[in-house]
C-alpha cells in the first residue's frame, strides 16, 4: 500500500502535465485556425484586386487601339 500511494501522486501529475499540454496545442491549433482564416480573406481580396485591374487594363488596351 505505501509503494501505490506515491504512484497515484505521480499519476496525477502526469495526468495534469497532459492536461497543460492538449490546452497548449489546442491554444496553437486555434490561432493557426485564425491565421488561416485571415490569410483567405487577403487572397480573396488580392484576387478581386488582380481581376478589376485586369478589367481597366483590357478597357484602356481598347480605348488605346480605338
């Protein structure tokens, strides 16, 4: 009985060291959820960009051949 006592100590030391962890990476996997997210919304706003100059560039391209 004296030798469980001490493991169920380290038991639940170990239990809390995992608990941190999961917290940890949860907290990582959160804000490379938010960075993927934010990075989306640039690339749709750069594509809109590209496809409206792409637009004035054809429409001065015919305005010039004119």
């Amino acid at each position: 009985m004296n030798k469980t006592v001490p493991l169920f100590g380290q038991t639940a030391e170990l239990v809390n060291e995992v608990q941190m962890t999961v917290f940890e990476q949860a907290q990582g996997i959160t804000q490379v959820t938010d960075a993927t997210v934010h990075l989306e919304k640039v690339m749709r706003s750069n594509t809109n960009a590209s496809a409206e100059m792409s637009r004035i560039c054809q429409a001065l391209s015919t305005s010039a051949c004119q």
